[in-house]
C-alpha cells in the first residue's frame, strides 16, 4: 500500500466555490443522472468538444466524481487500485492513493474496478472489484478504515465482480457485500464498523438509491436476485420481491429510477423488461403500474427522468440499441432515435449529454417530442463505458486510458 500527497494551495481556496454544484457519488448529487443547476448550450463554443485536461489513468469502468474543487478518479494498472484526487481546474494532482488488488475478470472483460467513488462529509469511499471497501480522508487521501468485505461475509466472485456504488441514507453507509445473510450491509461511515445485515441476495450491478415514505428512511435496490426495500435505519427488509432472468447468465446492472417517493421504474434486458411498481410498506408489496419487455429494457445504463417522461437506452449493447423516450406512468414511447451506440445518457436542466461507448459526446435537447442532436464530437476511445461527471460546466469522462474534462459552459 502506497499513499501520494500533494495539497496546492490553489485546490483549497476552490472547496467553498464549488460545493453547491459538485457531484460526490454515482449519477451525481440526487443519484438519477442529473444536475439542475448546469446550464449547457445545445452548441459547442468553438464547433467541437473542448478538452480542458486530461489525465492518465488505467483500466476499469468506474466513473469521476467530483467534490470541493475536486474530482476523483478510480482505476487500475497493474495489481494496484489508485485513487487519484485533482484539481477540476487543471488536473494538478492532490493526492493518490493505492492499494494491492489481485481481482481478474473470469470473461477477459476488463480487470479495474467498477464502482463509482462516494465522497460524503469529508470522507472518500471506494469499493473495489475484487471487495475491498476503504475509507480515505478526502483532503488528505490517508486512510481511515478498510474492510475486505467479499472475505468477511464469504460471498462468491460474481460474473463481474463488485460493481455496486456505496450509498450513504441517514448516517449509514449501505453496500451490496452478497452472501447468505450478508445481501446488503450497512456501516458506520466513520469507524466502518458493520451496523445492520439484510437479506440473502447475490450482489448485483446496479447501485442503490434513496427515498422516504411517510417517516420512513429507505434504500431501493435491484440486485442480482431481484428488488428490494430496505429500513436504511435498521437493515429490516420492507419489501422483497423475485425479480430476474431467467437465464442465469445475464445481470441486472441498470439502477432504479425513483418517479415517486413510493414509485419506482426498474428496467433489465434478458427477457426482465421494464416496470413501474408503485410500493406498499404497510402490506410490503409492491403493485405493477406498468409493465413490458417491449419499451425502454436498459441493459446497464440507467435513465434519466425528464418532466414526467424517461429518457434510456433500450436494447443490450451486443444486439443494438437506441434512445428512447417513454411516458413515466404509462410506458407509453413518445419517440426513438433509432441505431445507435450504447452509452450513457446525464440530463443538465433540458440538455441531453450523450457519451457512447465509442468516445462521441452528443448534446440533444431534452423533450418529450423528437431526438434531433445539435452538436456532437469525439473525445474518447472506444470502450467507453463508465458513467461521467457534469459538475461547474465541465463534463468529466474516462476511458480505459485518460480521463478528460471538457468545458460546456463559459
């Protein structure tokens, strides 16, 4: 284990100024994908992507996030797991962290880390691949705790490893561990000390969310098993349904979308499809609004909600996919995009930013009638597949080899 620090001055007197437009966790600060406070034109200033920084990372597919002035990146080269900590406004270095990690991918498929960073109340969370959770000071990058979760709880390696986000709901951080009394865990985030267990779910790839019920704080997750709704407070599994493919090689790796504090959207491909279930804590079940394997099947990328529509990708990535736009509470699609790359979709206010896995950035405006792109632009390689960053006018994203950050705004 090897610990880098570098603190500029610079770096400090940013924390104030960016804190209200940060984006500290998976698909940022409300975790559905979107930022209401950017406001990014549909055009290019200069007819094409401008790339501020870059900087050189390793492999995986774990996206930036960004906090005070900073983002942190998660990546891999050779047998270590980095952490590296810039600044947004160059790419200065700040710290690094890493750590020994002997995960390999059983597919070939890529051998980094998968989950995206959480950067909560002065801390920076990291789950690696191979089940490792750290705790780092996120000023510093030193590190606070750590536990080799996959080891504690004896759960199996996965198709792909541990690829869910951490979340913290009301002082407690949650994680999929997987494993028979281990599904989801909750920790003190301070000491890393296990606080609740829940549910006998194989870990999963989409990543939880949060909502409340009445006075009822919840975790929302769709694991490899299926859905749940669990008590963020006490680990008491509320809701808990079957909900999977039937095959066995396929994954549920598309989050939850949450369209009502008790309505939720879940979508897979394999056969699973989409559902807006609408959630009964009182009778702990959930009742189906809609369903359909025929609409908007998200294979791992999640939608995002705009007005009282969804905007995904529909298809698996092996197949062929497309965007589309889909009524929220009926399912009914407004309208395709038809062919194209899969990727990932972050709404900024009304603008649609498009990443696709082959590198190109598209800008569309958001609406519930037509896809028709305004701009678009190389700015990575191919096997783009982690989830960016919109924080302060700039986009961060991150391929197998750099990560860059673009300026959308003046």
């Amino acid at each position: 284990m090897r610990q880098k620090f570098i603190l500029s001055a610079l770096t400090i007197t940013f924390f104030a100024q960016y804190c209200l437009a940060d984006w500290p966790q998976f698909l940022g600060p409300e975790r559905n994908g979107t930022n209401k406070t950017e406001n990014i034109p549909l055009e290019f200033t200069d007819g094409e992507p401008k790339i501020d920084w870059e900087h050189p990372i390793g492999s995986g597919f774990s996206g930036p996030v960004v906090s005070d002035g900073r983002v942190v990146i998660f990546h891999r080269k050779g047998d270590l797991a980095i952490t590296d900590a810039l600044a947004i406004e160059d790419g200065k270095p700040a710290w690094t962290y890493e750590y020994e990690t002997d995960y390999i991918d059983d597919f070939g498929f890529d051998n980094g880390p998968r989950a995206v960073p959480l950067v909560n109340n002065g801390r920076v969370f990291i789950f690696g691949a191979e089940g490792m959770l750290h705790s780092l000071d996120a000023k510093s990058g030193e590190l606070i705790w750590k536990r080799n979760l996959r080891k504690e709880v004896g759960s199996t390696k996965g198709f792909f490893g541990r690829a869910c986000s951490p979340i913290i709901i009301e002082n407690t951080l949650i994680v999929q561990a997987g494993g028979k009394g281990y599904g989801v865990i909750g920790l003190d985030p301070t000491k890393g000390i296990i606080k609740w267990k829940s549910s006998d779910h194989e870990a999963g790839y989409a990543s939880p969310i949060a909502s409340k019920i009445g006075k009822k704080e919840i975790a929302v997750l769709f694991t490899r098993s299926g859905f749940l709704c669990i008590d963020a407070v006490s680990g008491k599994v509320l809701i808990e349904k079957e909900h999977r493919a039937k095959m066995h090689a396929s994954v549920n790796a598309a989050s939850p979308v949450l369209i009502k504090p008790d309505e939720v959207f879940l979508s897979a491909c394999y056969g699973v499809g989409a559902s807006l279930w609408k959630m009964d804590l009182e009778n702990r079940s959930v009742k189906p609004l809609w369903e359909s394997n025929e609409l908007l099947d998200s294979h791992y990328a999640t939608p995002v909600q705009f007005e009282d529509h969804l905007i995904g990708y529909h298809g698996r990535q092996e197949t062929g996919t497309e965007i589309r736009c889909v009524e929220s509470s009926t399912g009914k699609v407004k309208w395709s995009s038809g062919r194209m790359p899969a990727g990932s979709i972050t709404l900024a206010n009304k603008t649609l930013i498009i990443l696709t896995e082959r590198g190109e950035m598209i800008l569309a405006p958001a609406n519930q009638r037509e896809f028709k792109p305004s701009a678009r632009g190389q700015i990575l390689g191919a096997e783009t597949r982690a989830m960016p960053a919109l924080s302060n006018g700039r986009f961060f994203a991150r391929d197998k080899k750099k990560l860059v950050a673009i300026k959308l705004n003046s």
